[in-house]
C-alpha cells in the first residue's frame, strides 16, 4: 500500500543572534542553517494496516505524514502510495485519501457542517447515492446528529474532532492519516475517536497512519509502532516486542504501616511517600512471587500491586537510549 | 466545474452574514463618495470648460466607484488564504483534490463580490436620489451592457494580481510589506484615487495601457460614458489580455512554489 523509498527532506532555517545590531544586518545578509528533517527514510506498510508513527517533537513526523499527503516534495527518493506518486500527482492522488490534522481544522469556520460535507461531496465528486449512506453511517457512529447543522466556530474542540474525521471518510478513502487526532480530547471522546478508527479499519479494509504523543492511542490501536528520531527510522515492530525489548522491570507499589521495608537485591527504591513505596525489580534477580513474599513477610503490608512499566515510560526509555 | 460554483456559493453566503460590517462600509462609501464629489465640484467650479471629463460624468464615476469599491481591490482582506500561509493550514487545502490557483481565485472572487452585493445597492440608491447636480446618470443599454462585461473583467483581474500577491506571500515571513506596496500602486494607477483622465497627457498614455487600468478605470469610463462605444471594446480586449496574463503567471508561479512549500510544526 504505502512504499517510502529513501527519503531525504531538508529545511533551511534562517539564523540570527539576538539583539538590534544583528537585526538591522540580518536585513542585509543572513545566514542560514540547514536541518536534516528526514534522512533517507524507508519503510512499507501494507493493506489494511494500521501504524503508529512516534517520535519527540521535531523528529520528523509530521514531515513525513505531509510527504506522504502530497503537501511537501521531499528533495530526494520516491513514495509510491496506492499505486501513485504523491506530489507529483497530487489531485488525482488526494481523492482517495483522508487526511486529519489534529491542530487544524478543514471545515469552513462559520457555515453549518453539513454545508461543508456537501461543499467535500462536490469537491470529490462523490456520488449522492455513496454520500447520503457514508453520510448516514458516520453521523450513527460518531453520533453527530445535531451537530451537523451547527457552524464549526460554535463547536467543542471534540464535536469538532469527530466532525473532522467524518469529513475525512465521506470519499471512502483506501488510506487515512491521522496526525494527532487525540491530541487536546478529553477522555469519554479519546475513546470513542479510537473506538471509530478501529472500526473502520477492520470493516472498510482501511489503511491508518497514526502520529501521536498519546501512547494510549498507540496501545489501544497499533500493532505495529515506527520510532523515528532525528529523521531517521530507529525501531519498527510489535509493541509489546518492544516493551520486552526496552525493559523486563516490573513495577510494585506498596502500602504499608510502620517502618518501610529494607531493599533486597534485584530492587530499587524509586519513590517513598509516608507509607508507599515504589520499587522496580529486575525479575532475573529476584521473582516476582519471591519479592511479594519478601514484602508480606518483613512489613506491616496493607496493599501490593504488580504491573509493567507503562508504554509512556517504554518511550521515554526509549527515547533516552537512542539519545533523541 | 460545479465544486467552483459550490465554493462560490458557499463563500458568498459566508460573507453575507456580517451586518456590522456592511452597514459600515455602506456609510463610509457614501462620506467619501460625497467628500469626492464636493472637491471635484470645487475643482470644476474655478474653470470647468477645462477638464476633460464633465462634472456629470465624473459624478457617475465616483458614485459607480464607490459602490463596486470593494469589488475592484486587490489588497482586501482575503483572511482565509493568508492564514493559510502564515499558520500553515495550507496543508489541509493541499490534500483536497483541487487545484489551489482555482480554487483560490474563486475564494478571492467571493470575498469581494458579498460585500459588494450589501454595498451597491444603497449606496447606488442614495446616489440616485441625492440633489440632481450631485445624482448619478444612467447610461443607454449597450453602455450598460458592456459596463458589466467590463466589471467582471475588472474583478478577474483584480484577483488574478491579488493572488500574484498571496503566492509572493510564502516567501515572505510577514505579508504587509508587500501589502502597503501593493495597495498604493494599484489604487493610484487604477483610477482608485482620481479618475484616470485628470492625469498629465504624457503619464496617462503609460498608465492607460498598464493592468492597474484594467482593475477599475475601464468600466468605470463606460459607465460614466466618457469612452466611445469603440472605445470600450479596444478597453475590454485589453483587460482580456492583462486577465491572461496575469492568470498564465499565477499558476506558473504557483505550481513552482508548490513544489518548494515548507509547513513547519504541527
């Protein structure tokens, strides 16, 4: 489905000191820095995938995603996705994509959302008998109802959302890209925005290319998970591979009464309060069953819980060791 | 063809919805109509066998000027195409399966042809009842006819320069510069400030075949009937030439600067 061959993308950023003087001379001559935001990039996705694409800010998501939109020509190597070449046929290639940025929006700011869908059905040129049932299935699923004839200014920024999303599978796009579409949702719509994408996925065949700094979007609907950082591809698998890969630790928290416990081997005290602590154990050390004993037996034990390090803290690590 | 008509529709409903707006451009157009109209008065009182154009028929001019002001700028507001660029929704405009030249010069035809819409009829109505030295003449049909071919022109024009200047835009960190610039040359040049004729012989056989001509002065001559009908149609052709060849830069223009586009962040 989407083939992104060695990409290399550069930005040339204007640069300049601080202060008057080096205004008025940047108004003459001015020096520029050239940044690498994606560095012979390649991967493949197939039909009916669904990616999550993660990074820290400035890694070089987005640029990707807009490559892959058609919006930027990267400055070398090819993209071929559904069988076509992105910016250089650009038109023809969009009708059969949907697109969502999270920080903007695309529906006219202050007409009716159901002038805006009817503004995308000419736009492209969908049938009216496709419109009215895409039309009737998303506003049953994303329930917007109402919301339909209401202007975009007088919506919530998660009525919007799920506006925007509904605008964006109108066509029947084969690909749908998602740049942080969570980002800013409160919980009740994060759920359901994820609930949407997994749906239509599985009952359209529908391609999803997913950018966000929300893990639990990642964890709720990725299999697969690319980590880019300083414009390249660090690590491209499974999730859990992952979270296997970057750290065996479990976490325990306890409550206790009386004194805290002393530390064995294989822990490490990461945080204690007046009576809780937290500890991270290295299982090959010491078993987790071995450490719950320990704890019953040498303090006045009222609460233990065991988990795995949350997908936040994987990337964080993660993040930390590739060092970007 | 029918997404652009949409996209008209739907702008020029967009822009229908501001009262204030409307009914303060309605009464600064009829202050200034009147204040122009005083200082020619004033003007063609001192020797008024002078002028090449007659009290009435600058009259008709300024009054036709001041309700199509809006029609015939090419430095209006435009809101949504430049924070396309500034704030990088552009991206979204981008994967529509559009062509951004058309649909931006259809946005751009909107923008000034709903405020226009409000405008001119009050503006021509008062115009039309006002003292009759001070009142707007009508012209016979066919002047009237070819006034109206020539005022779609004058707008194609205005927006194919007005869309040069937004695509100026992406190289530019701020769009007021160019803006300032923009508006002094083409109000002057166009007639916006005082009718073309006024002008020295020798500057006005430059200015007459310039585009800014073919903005706003064109139709506003045959309106005001100070062109023969021959005349007019010589000042159509030219607007058609000026129209493509604005249009034919823009687009070359655009598709070059397309292939460049940096939307940073987000």
């Amino acid at each position: 489905m989407i083939e992104f061959q060695n990409i290399t993308k550069m930005y040339r950023v204007v640069k300049r000191q601080a202060g008057f003087g080096n205004a008025v001379k940047a108004l003459f001559s001015r020096e520029y820095e050239t940044i690498h935001a994606l560095n012979n990039v390649s991967f493949q996705v197939a039909d009916g995938e669904i990616v999550g694409y993660i990074g820290p800010n400035g890694a070089g998501k987005s640029t990707t995603i807009k490559i892959m939109c058609g919006i930027l020509t990267p400055d070398s190597g090819n993209c071929i996705v559904n069988g076509r070449n992105p910016w250089r046929e650009r038109t023809a290639y969009v009708r059969e994509i949907g697109v969502v940025f999270g920080q903007r929006s695309k529906l006219w700011w202050d007409v009716p959302i159901i002038d805006s869908f009817e503004l995308f059905r000419d736009m492209y040129k969908i049938e009216t008998k496709v419109y009215k049932k895409n039309l009737e299935e998303l506003s049953t699923l994303l329930d917007l109802g109402e919301l339909l004839k209401t202007p975009a200014r007088n919506l919530s920024l998660g009525q919007r959302m799920r506006c925007e999303i509904a605008a964006s599978l109108l066509h029947d796009p084969k690909v749908l890209f998602l740049d942080e579409p969570t980002i800013g949702l409160d919980a009740v719509s994060k759920i359901a925005v994820r609930k949407f994408i997994k749906k239509i996925n599985k009952e359209h065949g529908t391609t999803v290319i997913i950018t966000t700094h929300d893990m639990q979007d990642i964890e709720a609907l990725t299999e697969r998970v690319l980590l880019i950082g300083r414009g390249k591809i660090l690590l491209d698998g499974n999730i859990e591979e992952l979270k296997r890969r970057t750290s065996t630790e479990k976490r325990i928290d306890i409550k206790f009464v009386g004194a805290p416990p002393a530390i064995c081997a294989g822990m490490k005290c990461q945080e204690i309060k007046q009576n809780q602590m937290r500890i991270s154990l290295d299982p090959h050390i010491l078993s987790v069953p071995d450490a719950i004993a320990y704890f019953a037996a040498h303090t006045g034990l009222t609460d233990i819980s065991v988990s795995d390090i949350s997908t936040e803290e994987m990337v964080a690590a993660l993040y930390k060791e590739y060092d970007i | 063809m029918k997404v652009y008509f949409s996209l008209l529709r739907i702008r020029v409903i967009n822009g229908l919805q501001y009262r204030a707006v409307a009914i303060g451009s309605i009464l600064s157009r009829f202050a200034w109509g009147l204040m122009e109209i005083l200082a020619f008065y004033a003007l063609h009182r001192t020797n008024g066998t002078k002028f090449v154009m007659t009290f009435s028929e600058t009259v008709s001019y300024i009054w036709m000027q001041q309700a199509l002001f809006i029609l015939f700028q090419v430095v209006y507001s435009d809101r949504e195409i430049v924070t396309a660029i500034n704030d990088g929704s552009i991206a979204y405009e981008l994967v529509r399966p559009i062509k951004l030249y058309n649909s931006w010069f259809v946005q751009c035809m909107a923008n000034r042809i709903s405020p226009t819409l409000l405008n001119c009829m009050p503006v021509l109505i008062i115009a039309a009842f006002v003292v009759p030295k001070y009142r707007i003449h009508f012209p016979p049909f066919l002047n009237l006819m070819l006034f109206l071919i020539s005022t779609i022109l004058a707008l194609a024009v205005v927006v194919a320069l007005a869309l040069l200047m937004h695509i100026s835009m992406f190289y530019t960190t701020s769009p007021r510069g160019i803006r300032i610039i923009v508006t002094a040359m083409t109000t002057f040049f166009s007639g916006g400030i005082i009718p073309l004729p006024y002008f020295p012989e020798p500057v006005l056989k430059i200015v007459e075949i310039l585009p800014f001509a073919s903005m706003q002065s064109t139709p506003l001559l045959i309106y005001s009937g100070l062109v023969t009908n021959m005349e007019a149609v010589q000042g159509i052709g030219l607007q058609c030439i000026w129209l493509l060849i604005l249009i034919a830069t823009g687009m070359f223009l655009m598709n070059r600067t397309l292939s460049r586009v940096v939307v940073q962040g987000g």
